[in-house]
C-alpha cells in the first residue's frame, strides 16, 4: 500500500512536478491544500543540487506587512494611554 492510497488527495497537488533546469537543478514546488481542493497556498520549494537538498520557504509579504501595522497600532495605543494616564508636562495647577 502507498502513501497516495492512504491520503484522499493527490499528491502531485501537495508536491507539485519535479522541474529540471539547464544547470542540472532540480526543483520541486510545494503547496498546501485544503481537502483535496485545487487551489492551496505556496509553501515553498526544494532545491536538489546533486546531493544536496534545501529548502527555501516562501515569504508572504502581505502577513510581514500586517504583523507591522499591528505592532505600529498597538504601540501607538499603549503610548497614547500611558500619556493621558500621566502626562510627561509639568502639573501647573494650584494646589
């Protein structure tokens, strides 16, 4: 029995065909799907050169972008509470 028997999709659709270029490199796409579904997100390749495999991920420049402005808002957030809670000016109120 294979592994393709025991998964209920293919897994040409997980790895995707083994490219060959000029260089004698081969590269071999990776992607995630849902339930077998035909569109997933790329997770990556592996290079193979000779006897030596890598693994280069793929880098979503959308979620990279969003972890910033998150981390931007929230420091924005804690900063603008931290000054109406006690302001960095002098109290010049009559005591």
């Amino acid at each position: 029995m294979a592994i393709g028997d025991l998964v209920p999709w293919r897994s040409s659709r997980t790895f995707g065909e083994p490219l060959t270029t000029s260089d004698g490199v081969t590269v071999v796409p990776v992607t995630r799907t849902i339930h077998g579904s035909d569109d997933g997100d790329a997770l990556g390749v592996f290079v193979i050169r000779g006897d030596e495999v890598v693994w280069s991920p793929v880098v979503d420049a959308d979620r990279v972008a969003l972890i910033g402005v998150v981390t931007g808002l929230v420091a924005a957030t804690l900063g603008c509470i931290a000054v109406v809670r006690r302001p960095p000016w002098p109290d010049l109120r009559r005591q």
